[in-house]
C-alpha cells in the first residue's frame, strides 16, 4: 500500500493539540531538559539549521495553532533520508516514537512542495471497550 502522508511523533502530548509531539519538538524538549549530550545537541541543531534553510515554516506553526504536519511522502526522500539521524538520536537516548503513515490526515490548512498541516480534529472520540473476540477458555 502506498501512503501519502508521513509524521514522527512521540508518546507524550503537546499541551495546544492533544496529539504527539513532532520530532523535532521532542528533540527541543530533549536538548533543553539536558538529556543529551552537547555533541548530540550540535548534530540536532545541525540537521535542524538545513531544515530551516530548504523547509518552509507553516504560518499555522508559527503562531500555534492547532496543527500538526506531515511530509509528503511521493517527493520528500530528502526530508525523510535528514531525519534518520534525528531518528537516531531518539533512539539513542530510549525516547519512543511513532512512525505514522496515512492518507487521512484530516484538514489540510497548509501546504507546499515537501509538507502539510493539518488541523487538528478536537471531537475526539472515546468508545468502551468492545466484548472480547478471544476463545473462552
């Protein structure tokens, strides 16, 4: 199956989304709690500095709202192939995250050549727990 859209995201919430926290975000929040080593630190602001150079900023981003992003997958190889080692970091230092593909990521608000963002859905949606579809023992 082929998939549009691509976003890493970790387990804990952005307070102003209720939704993972972007890889970078989670990196940020790494590097100012002091989890990370500074030649760590420097790698990040490094791969951080060519994003900020070849990727546009979302207005939405710049004024926190609530959005989150997602790379185009069909011509984002370069973006993806400068996260790995953000990827890295993470796992570096055991911090979880996701890995979300999908072709449903709600409404696009932004987009350019490499990314959109989308807003977020604030209905959320909690159900019971259906009846078990296990054997009885």
């Amino acid at each position: 199956m082929e998939f549009k859209y691509c976003r890493i995201q970790g387990k804990e919430l952005a307070a102003n989304t209720l939704t993972g926290k972007g890889v970078f975000s989670m990196l940020h929040q790494m590097a100012d709690d002091g989890v990370m080593i500074e030649e760590d630190i420097d790698l990040f602001n490094e791969i951080e500095s060519w994003f900020k150079e070849n990727l546009p900023f979302p207005p939405q981003c710049k004024r926190q709202e609530k959005v989150i992003c997602y790379f185009k997958t069909e011509n984002s190889k370069m973006m993806l192939k400068m996260i790995n080692p953000l990827l890295w970091l993470l796992e570096r230092y055991h911090h979880a995250y996701y890995v979300v593909y999908t072709n449903f990521p709600g409404e696009i608000v932004y987009e350019d050549e490499f990314q959109i963002a989308v807003k977020v859905d604030e209905n959320i949606v909690i159900e019971d727990v259906q009846a078990s579809w296990s054997p009885k023992d």
